[in-house]
C-alpha cells in the first residue's frame, strides 16, 4: 500500500505522545522523553522513517525506561527489537565506549559500482584532491555556454543521478566534498561532459578515503561551538 506508512504514523504518532514523548518541532518524526524511573533520570529519543522506528536510550535492562516502552510497544503492535542498528538509509552505525561513529562505506562501494564500472583508475591517487583547481571554472563555463551547446541526455541524467548520490554523502557523513559538490549543484540543467567527469573524480577521491566518516563524542560542556566563513 502506497499509503501504508502514513496510515502506520497516524496511528503511532498519537499514542507516541500519549506515552509522554515529545514531538520535535523542527523534525515531526522525532520524539524524546525524559523520566525518572528508580530514580534516575532516564531519556528516548526516537524517530520514525515511514515505517522504522529508530530508538536511542540513555539506560537499558530491566525495568529500564527503555524496557518499558519497548514491552507497551509490543503489546499494542506486532513488532519486535532488532537490537543495535548496523546502518540505516545507506549510513554505517558504530559505537565504542563514548562515541557514535557514522561512515558509508557500503554506499561508496556500490556508487563505484554504478558509475565507476571498471573500477578506480590506477592513475588516480590517493594523495589527490576530490576536484581540481578549474572546477570553478568548468561551472562558470558550464552556465555561461548552456544557451549554445546541446545537451546530451545520457550525459546529463547520468550526471545528475551521481550528482544526487554525492549531495546525499556530502550532507550526511562526507562534508569534505561539500564545496565540490555545492559547485556540481548550480550546474544540474546543463552539465558538458567534463562536468561530469568531474564529478566521477569526486567519487574516486571518496572510494580512496572511504573508511573516513563523522565522530559524535559524549561530552559533558554545554558550550555551542560553530564555524563560519564570511566570504
């Protein structure tokens, strides 16, 4: 059923707030709560993809606020725990003793696989950058020239699918081809060939330097701390 997931929502989101969740404001499909169980002051933070919820927890065991909610969860529906995530929506899960770690090293495999048939270039390495110093330039071109070159269609849907994937990398776990790709991006309508090309580098740059991911370390500062560049 196309609207199966809705419907599941509808019908979890309320009883999700009658438990004592809190919708996100920002995000409608993640909830938290805190309680004090035993007392100790306990927390879920949960989001739901269409039909996966997905549970973090501050404690677990019996008894715990996690335990408690997992046992009323099954008893109004058929589900079950399926225990630690591996990887949901193509991004790697790890853990170690005070940090999540996020990688997609599986998703950069099979983008190889898909746009990079024949594999990685010998001639591309691994000390090279993920885009050379004319792509700004080649953009630039790009757009300037689009009015009087046709387009080819292949070149273009194949461009604009690879392009998606790596805005996809970029914005979850890979924000070191962030400017390579936002320059990809002004270009979508009419990409020449070594646009395209281009954009492949980046993807050989990233299957080189895959196993480089994202680290969210516990800590226990309150202190917001940000990066901004004026130009």
């Amino acid at each position: 059923m196309a609207q199966a997931g809705r419907r599941w929502q509808h019908s979890l989101f309320p009883w999700l707030r009658e438990w004592g969740f809190k919708q996100c404001d920002s995000d409608p499909c993640v909830f938290t709560i805190t309680r004090k169980v035993a007392g100790v002051s306990q927390r879920l933070v949960l989001g739901c993809y269409v039909d996966d919820p997905f549970t973090l927890y501050s404690h677990d065991g019996p008894e715990s606020l996690y335990e408690r909610f997992t046992a009323d969860l099954a008893t109004r529906w058929n589900v079950e725990d399926e225990g630690p995530v591996p990887d949901l929506l193509n991004i790697d899960i790890s853990t170690d003793a005070d940090s999540v770690i996020l990688k997609q090293e599986k998703y950069i495999n099979h983008l190889v696989e898909t746009y990079l048939p024949d594999g990685v270039p010998l001639s591309f390495y691994k000390t090279q950058a993920p885009a050379a110093e004319n792509l700004p330039a080649l953009v630039d071109e790009a757009l300037r020239s689009k009015a009087e070159r046709d387009i080819e269609p292949t070149v273009k849907q194949t461009y604009q699918s690879l392009v998606g994937a790596l805005l996809y990398c970029s914005s979850q776990t890979r924000p070191d081809v962030a400017y390579s790709v936002g320059l990809f991006c002004r270009a979508m309508s009419c990409p020449p060939p070594e646009l395209l090309a281009a954009a492949r580098r980046v993807l050989m740059y990233l299957h080189h330097h895959k196993a480089v991911g994202l680290r969210y370390q516990h800590s226990h500062a309150n202190d917001l701390l940000g990066f901004s560049d004026s130009d």
